[in-house]
C-alpha cells in the first residue's frame, strides 16, 4: 500500500469537496493533527473512520487503498484479464493431464511386456506357480491401464459440438461406445441433439 500516494488522495479530494482539514476533521471527530498526518502519508485513516471519511470524500474503500479512482472500464478490462488467464491456466493443466496419460501408458506398457515376457519364461520352465498369477497381474495391469487412459482423456478438456458450439463433458458410456479418429469423437450434442464429429478442445 501506497501511504504517500493514499495521502496526496485525500488531499485533493478534501479540496474538491472545498473542505479544510480543520473542517474534514471535526465532521469525523477527530484532530485536524490526524488528517495532517494522513495527507502527509505518514499514517492511514483508522479503521472506524474509514466508512465515514469514504463518503465525505465520495469515494470506495477500495480506491481510498487504492489511492486513485478506479473506473469501470478499467475494473472490465482487469476482470477480463483475470478470465483469460484462469482460461490458460485451466488449458495448460488439462494438456498436463493428457501429457501424463501418455507417459502413464508407456511405462505401464513396457511394465506390461517386461511381465509377460517373464510370465513366458516361467511357463516354459513349467514354473506354473509363479507363471499363472504373473499372467494375471498383467492382465489386471492393462484393464486398469485401459481405465486410467479412458477417464483422463474423457476428462481432460472438453467436446465441442460443431453444429452449435456447445462445449460439454460426454457421458462414460457416450463416451466409450463413440468411433472415433484420435481424440475426435462421433458424439449426439447435449443441446442441439446433432450427431456429428466432436473435436476436442481444452477449455469451456
Ligand atoms: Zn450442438
């Protein structure tokens, strides 16, 4: 917080309301040595009297922190600077997410061979003890492997109806029974009730 600049607000706003200090002072109740002080950005305005000096001076709280005027265009224009950049942070973590869903694959895939390899050694040894569980774990590992992928991808982003632009997450079963060419689906839209191709996209 800018005290000196806090300050030199209240100044000027005093003396467009044609107020003295002497005068501000007396209508809060409080030493014309204390709006002195203010001005001179040596203290802020007590809590108590910060309601009270804010109407006096027709200004919010906010500006008198702020110690400027803050106008609406200004307040539109941050606000959708703040949208935009939730907006990206939201699509770089959905691209994260699809990043580590590849990755996740891969290891489980190599994990996946280096098991049955092994499970084959074992059953040709006639090893069937240590052969048939290790079959089994594999196989376990690449249902759950199969799911991981599935939720994340259906996850991660959103389908983009190309008919009305509606963006929205697909149902499981919508999901997994849809064709589909990469990560474009052939989905009924939610809203417009169209069958087409869905791209994917990553933010709403
Ligand atoms: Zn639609």
């Amino acid at each position: 917080m800018d005290q000196i600049k806090i300050g030199k607000f209240i100044a000027s706003l005093r003396k467009e309301q044609g107020l003295t200090q002497a005068v501000l002072a007396d209508r809060l109740g409080i030493t014309d040595r204390a709006v002195s002080k203010w001005e001179t950005g040596k203290c802020l305005p007590d809590a108590s009297v910060m309601p009270e000096l804010c109407d006096i001076l027709k200004i919010s709280v906010s500006e008198l922190f702020a110690g400027e005027r803050i106008d609406m265009e200004n307040l539109r224009e941050s606000n959708e600077k703040l949208l935009l950049e939730l907006k990206e942070g939201e699509e770089r973590s959905n691209r994260k997410l699809l990043h580590i869903r590849i990755s996740l694959i891969v290891i489980s895939l190599v994990v996946y061979m280096a098991i049955l390899i092994i499970a084959s050694f074992l059953f040709k040894m006639e090893l069937l003890n240590f052969a048939i569980p290790l079959f089994i774990t594999a196989f376990v590992l690449l249902i759950s492997l199969v799911t991981i992928a599935i939720l994340i991808e259906r996850d991660a982003g959103y389908f983009e109806c190309p008919e009305c632009g509606e963006r929205y997450v697909p149902t499981m079963r919508a999901f997994i029974v849809s064709p589909h060419m990469g990560t474009t689906h052939h989905l009924k839209c939610p809203k417009c009730g169209k069958k087409a191709w869905h791209k994917k996209v990553m933010t709403k």
